[in-house]
C-alpha cells in the first residue's frame, strides 16, 4: 500500500498593524490605551465575546474574541512622549477590510490620546 502526501498549507492570518506617536507619557498612554481597550463600545460592538488582559509593568496588553485578536504595547520615547503599537491579527474573512480595520484603529487611538 502505498502513501499519498497530502500538501498542507498554513493560512496566515492577515495583520494590521498602527503606530501612533503621542506627547503625552507612557504611564498615562497605558491607561488611555487600557481604557479603550477595557470599556470602548467599538470593540464590544465588533466582538461580545472580548476579554482583555493587561501587564501594566511592561506596558501591555491584550484582547481576544471570537472574530479577532489584538497586542498593545506602550514604549517611551521620553519622560513626556510615547509611542503606542497595536497589533491586529484579523480572519481571513475580514481581509478586505484590513484598511477599514486600521483607520478606525487610528482614529479610536486618536481620540483616546487626546
């Protein structure tokens, strides 16, 4: 009896990833950041299912749902600015709205930083 192989291929899920600069500190871009991510109705309204976690000693965080998952950390630039990364792995199913998915992020982070 001979094998058959089968090829597997390994689905990425796509990404998007924003940074967004800030003048304010990153002790306080955390909590911002923390505060979207923990009571924001965007994120509720995409995914009910969401739960959170959070490090505040490394300045980080995550989210995960059932449509989606997210990474945020917080770097400091200075004492008075610092730099938000946010990291979205969406299915494969949302692709096409990858640039829908990221501008919402930019301008959710926007506000929340201000």
């Amino acid at each position: 009896m001979t094998q058959m192989k089968i090829p597997i291929k390994i689905l990425v899920m796509p990404k998007v990833k924003v940074e967004q600069k800030t003048s304010i500190s990153a002790k306080e871009a955390f909590g911002k950041v923390k505060d979207f991510f923990e009571n924001g109705e965007t994120l509720k309204k995409l995914d009910e299912k969401i739960k959170c976690e959070f490090d505040s000693t490394k300045m980080s965080g995550k989210a995960k749902g059932g449509k989606f998952e997210a990474q945020f950390q917080v770097l400091k630039v200075s004492e008075s600015e610092s730099n938000i990364v946010v990291t979205v792995d969406l299915p494969l199913l949302l692709s096409p709205f990858k640039g829908k998915v990221e501008e919402t992020i930019k301008k959710k982070l926007s506000q929340y930083l201000s």
